[in-house]
C-alpha cells in the first residue's frame, strides 16, 4: 500500500495574543516610565549645576579672603589695624585714606544693606573703637594678651599690639541664597 496524503483543511493561523503588538495601556506605561527616568535625570543636572555654581562661589570667596589677608600682610605691622578697621579718623595718612574694613569681591553678588555694596569685611576685637585684650571670643581664642605684657586688660591696645587677631568675612547671595565664608587668623610681629 502506497502512502496517501491525507488533504489538509485550511486552517486559519492563530497568533498568541501576546505577539500582536503592545496595547494602549503598555505604551501608556512605557512613556510614564520614560518620564521620570527623564526628570530624575533633569534633577540630577539641574543639582549638579547648582552644586558646580556653590563650589565656584565658594572659591572665589576663598580667594578673595587670601588676597586681602596677603594685603594686609604686606603691609607694616604697626600699621595694620588703623589701615584695615572701620575709623577713617585713624587712618595713617589721614581720614579716608586707608582700604577700611569693607573690601569688594569680584564675581559675587553682595547682601542688600552691604555697605558700599562690599561683600568682604575685615574685623578685629574692638569695642568702642578700641583694639582690646578682654573681649570673649573663643573663635579668636580671646581674651588673649595683645601687647605681651602678661595681663589681660580692657586698655586700648591699637598702639601697642603684638598680636593681632583678625576675622575676615565674605557674605553674598548665592545660588542657595544667602551665604557667608567665615576666616579667622591672628598676625603676629616679626
């Protein structure tokens, strides 16, 4: 007996249901999924970006601290606290000749009410306009003996110190609003 092909009834070919493409609710899925990886990754940057513009102020402030200590420095000792206070009657050359305590800083924008609209201020342990040795503050490790004598008085040491505690500070607006770079350091005689 020879094979006989059995005839073939035509058949409609079924797909699984999952190969006839992606329904309404998968792509509506897919985009919410695409949509946040996306505004994660725009935080991200937005972040960064804030981040990068915080460090660069903070530099620039950090640099502008340096340059007016080194200024002050190179200044002769004697005359470092009538250059760099805020009494204009006691500057060396005459009233209004001395930088003073305010300085600007370039690329950083000062707090409103700065005066001169300077955001860098040089300060010293004064009270009343007086450079003095009994003032609490322990940032500056005071009181503390200016003039070397062995006593901590209330006297007026501008003229007479040999060490001179200094606090230098730049406040301005930021990015993250306002914001102040604190350096505390004390000169000495040499």
């Amino acid at each position: 007996m020879g094979s006989r092909a059995i005839p073939r009834t035509a058949e409609k070919v079924r797909r699984p249901r999952h190969s006839r493409g992606f329904s309404l609710l998968e792509i509506m899925i897919a985009l919410a999924v695409i949509g946040l990886l996306l505004l994660a990754a725009m935080s991200v940057m937005s972040s960064s970006s804030r981040l990068n513009q915080s460090n660069r102020e903070q530099t620039i402030a950090h640099n502008a601290v340096r340059a007016a200590l080194d200024n002050a420095r190179n200044r002769e000792f004697s005359r470092i606290f009538a250059l760099y206070n805020g009494d204009q009657a006691d500057d060396p050359d005459g009233p209004g000749t001395a930088p003073g305590d305010r300085f600007p800083v370039e690329g950083l924008v000062a707090l409103p009410g700065a005066p001169n609209g300077m955001a860098g201020r040089i300060e010293f342990p004064v009270q009343g306009g007086a450079l003095r040795e009994d003032l609490a503050d322990a940032a500056l490790e005071m009181p503390h003996d200016l003039n070397g004598d062995g006593a901590i008085d209330a006297a007026d040491h501008r003229s007479d110190y040999t060490i001179l505690p200094v606090t230098v500070t730049v406040e301005w607006r930021s990015v993250q609003g306002p914001t102040k770079f604190v350096y505390r350091t004390r000169f000495t005689s040499r």
